[in-house]
C-alpha cells in the first residue's frame, strides 16, 4: 500500500509540475503575443485557481495579531503568509455556512492547529477566519473588470 501511495503522489507531482510549466510557459508567450490556439492545457481543465490572502485582509489580520500580542506575519520570511494585490483576487466564496465544521475539524486535527491558529484558541475568531476563501484566477486570465465569482464552480460549463 505504501508503495502504491508513493507512485500515486510521485505521478501527482509530476503532473502538477508539467501544469506548472505549461502556464509558465503560456505566461511568458502570453506576454510576447504568441499564445496558440492549440495551447497544451488539459482537455477537462476549465480554469485554473490557486488559494490566497487578500492585502487587505493581511493587513487587518496582522493589526489584530499584534493588538492581543500575537507575533506578525513576516511576508519575507519563509513559512509566513504572504498576501497578494486585492485586485488579482478572482473568487471570494462564502464559508459561513459550514465555519462550524470547518472548526470542528481543526478540533479534531490538532497536531495540525499551530500551523494556523496561536493561542487563545478561541472558536469563534477560529470560525471568523475560516468564513471567507480567497482564490487568484490563474488561468485563463480573467478579463479586464470582469465580475467577482462567488463559487469556484460559477460559469463554468
């Protein structure tokens, strides 16, 4: 079993790594002009997202670390969070319906609450912060002024 979890997540992470090259690849042609149609992006791939913090929210979330006497995050440092430009955000997805399970699962796996989460642990701000995703549309480029999506499903076909 060990062995065939290993060549499954060895074949992931040599797809995710022919992905990742081919939208840097598409990026940089992108930039020159000269995407082709024929462009090797998956059949069944519809659009690309990846998970991100807002500026702004950043901002406010190390305001109030720092006001309960919580250490900042450090976008310089490795491990830190590191937040993007407001304006690349492509989908904000609701997530208070099911904060409580969300919670209730980071009460369940707590080896993993460091990572997220300092002292006092405190349920509701738990439930506060995990009500909103955020997610950076990045392929195909959304257009100029194109509408906020608030399902990473919405529009697709």
């Amino acid at each position: 079993m060990r062995l065939e979890l290993h060549h499954k997540t060895a074949r992931s992470l040599r797809r995710n790594e022919q992905l990742q090259f081919r939208i840097h690849s598409f990026r940089r042609r992108e930039k020159l002009g000269r995407v082709p149609r024929w462009f090797p992006f998956p059949d069944d791939l519809n659009r690309l997202l990846h998970s991100a913090i807002p500026q702004s929210v950043f901002e406010r979330w190390n305001d109030q670390r720092g006001q309960m006497g919580l250490p900042t995050f450090d976008p310089n440092r490795m491990y830190h969070m590191r937040p993007v430009p407001d304006e690349r955000i492509g989908v904000t997805v609701d997530c208070r319906a099911v904060a409580p399970r969300i919670v209730a699962g980071l009460m369940e796996h707590r080896s993993q609450l460091h990572q997220i989460f300092d002292e006092p642990l405190d349920e509701q701000r738990w439930a506060r912060v995990v009500s909103r995703e955020w997610f950076v549309v990045a392929w195909p480029t959304p257009a100029p002024g194109a509408p906020m999506l608030t399902d990473i499903f919405e529009d697709l076909d």
